[in-house]
C-alpha cells in the first residue's frame, strides 16, 4: 500500500471523468513541511498557528513569529500556504497566558473571540505575517467567526498593520488573501452577506459537525453518536457548496472529514474541489479521486438530499457506490 501510495505521489489527482481536484495538507509545524514534496500535496490548506504557541513556555515574540511564518513560507515554496490565526483558548490553554476557569470551554473565550479582545496579540500575529510573507503572497483565515462583522473587525486590524508597516516602509506581501473558518453553525445563515467580504471560505467540519449536533468532538462517548455523512451534515455542507459557488467564492474543506476517503468521496459528490488533510491520507484519497466518477456519483447523490427522497440513508448509498466503483 504504502508503495502504491508512493507512486501516486507525482500523478494528477484528476477523477476518472476528468475533475481536477486540489489535495492540500495540514500543517502545524516546521517538521511538517517536508510532507508537501513527500505527500505531492498541493499547498498548506491548514496551517495551525497555535502550535508554535503551544510548545513555548512564554508567549513567541514579534520576530519569533515572523521568523518561524517565513521559515514555513519558504520550505513551501511555489506552494500556497493558508494560516490560520492563533486558535487558542478554551481547551488548548497556553501556560503562559492567564486562562479563566470555562463550563464550556469549546464555546467559550477561544480564537477570533479572544483575537478581539485581545487586540494586542492578534495585532502582533498580523504584523508577523505580513513582514514574513513581504513580496509574496499571503493568505490568513479567522477561525470560530460566528458573525460577519467579527470579520470585518479582523480585517481592519490587517488593515491597520499593513499601514503601519507601509508607513515604516516595510516591503509588505505583494497580494493578501483573507478568509474565514466556517465551523459555527450561525454562519451557514449569514453565507450571502459572508461570502460578499471574504476572499475565500474553509470549513472546519471538525467543529462545524459537533456544534451542529451539540456532540463534544472530545468525548467519545457522544462524538461518533451521530452520522458525520448523516443527512443533516450532507445537507450542510450542500448549502455552503451551493453559496460559495453562485457567489465565486473558494471553498476548502480541511477538518478530518477530507481525510477519510469515503467522506471526501461525499465531498467532491457533493461538489467540493478542493479539500485539506493530514499528509498521511494524501495517498489513499488520491487513490480514491483517480477511480472515481464524480459526474456519475453527484447525479446519484444529491437527489438523495431532497427532501421527501425513499432513501436517504447516505452512507449505506456512498458505501454501495464505493464498492460497486
Ligand atoms: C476544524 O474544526 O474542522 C478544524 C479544521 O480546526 P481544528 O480541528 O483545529 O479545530
Ligand atoms: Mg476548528
């Protein structure tokens, strides 16, 4: 297997009726890195901020970021890499910084909402990312936004440091790419005013799916209670298909679920393009895409998802369809 996956490594992760799909990986780390040449991933769709914070026993400063965002930048190359902003609070509590004892610490003080508060931090993170990436790209996602003026107000931050910078004369990223995690069900509501500021979406299943089911993603004695391809969840991701799509907006997908090969075969029936994962299920999700036929899977799937339809048990249908394919 793992030769077979090997040889995939360099081949187009193009489905059998000619669908180019974009595998990307997630990253977290510098380590991480040489996973993109060895897994042939198409770019960082994730890179979670909040690591380099998470191994460091006081706060990284200024230049500690930077140095460790363009040390990313250039191990990836020609490759994108998409950050995330620091997605700390609730659980992943930072030693070194004063945390507030939570009843639900998934739904409390966490990401954005701490950025926010906390303009300082959030502030500093920016302006590391932008002295990194100086003459080349960037792109940077807000995780846990709930409402579409936590973007604006994130985005006026950037906007704040690049004038900043540009008034010190600081060589700044030639294009800046902002976007938001869609993983707080609220969002799927406010998609049409969302997606009119953003330049471009990802969904974080992970917590898109335990918030919409109100199913800890810790706790196993409730989260693989219920069908993450269940009807509800398909229908989802369906709605932020359809939107991003009619407004020309990208769209990723970079919790577990990409990682899964029968999930991501749902995701491109459901007409996803573009999915982020963990390097090692590159080679078994790209084995999946070249066997596919996305056309024939997509005329069979989404009618299953209106409503009224005989059979609407999607996973017993994707799993039929897998074999059969
Ligand atoms: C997610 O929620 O799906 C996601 C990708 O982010 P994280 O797993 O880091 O919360
Ligand atoms: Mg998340």
């Amino acid at each position: 297997r793992q030769a077979q996956y090997r040889r995939l490594r360099n081949k187009p992760s193009v489905t059998k009726d000619g669908v180019e799909v974009t595998l990307q990986m997630n990253a977290g780390l510098l380590v991480d890195l040489p996973h993109l040449a060895e897994a042939g991933a198409a770019g960082v769709g994730l890179f979670r901020t909040e690591l380099q914070f998470m191994v460091a026993s006081s706060f990284p400063r200024l230049h500690e970021q930077q140095a460790q965002y363009t040390q990313i930048l250039d191990a990836a190359g020609d490759k994108p890499v998409t950050f995330r902003s620091l997605d700390v609070g609730g659980d992943k509590v930072l030693p070194y910084l004063r945390s507030i004892q939570e009843e639900n610490p998934a739904m409390g003080w966490r990401a954005l909402r701490l950025g926010l508060d906390r303009p300082g931090l959030l502030r500093t993170q920016i302006r590391a990312l932008l002295l990194a990436a100086a003459g080349r790209d960037l792109k940077l996602m807000f995780p846990m936004v709930a409402e579409v003026n936590e973007f604006l107000k994130a985005r006026s931050l950037v906007e704040k440091e690049l004038k900043h910078l540009r008034r010190h004369k600081h060589e700044v990223p030639d294009k800046i790419r902002l976007g938001v995690m869609i993983e707080v069900p609220s969002l799927l509501f406010q998609l049409p005013e969302l997606l009119q500021h953003v330049d471009f979406v990802s969904v974080g299943s992970n917590d898109l799916f335990q918030f919409m089911y109100a199913a800890d993603r810790g706790n196993t004695r409730v989260s693989d209670r219920f069908d993450t391809l269940g009807l509800g969840f398909m229908r989802a991701l369906k709605r932020i298909v359809d939107a991003t799509n009619r407004a020309h907006v990208p769209v990723t997908l970079c919790g577990e679920l990409a990682g899964q090969p029968l999930a991501a075969m749902a995701l491109l029936g459901l007409g996803f393009r573009d999915l982020s994962m963990s390097p090692a299920s590159l080679g078994p999700v790209k084995a999946m895409v070249r066997s596919l036929d996305a056309g024939r899977l997509a005329a069979r799937l989404q009618p299953r998802l209106a409503p009224g339809h005989r059979d609407q048990d999607i996973r017993q249908f994707l799993v039929q369809f897998a074999e059969e394919m």
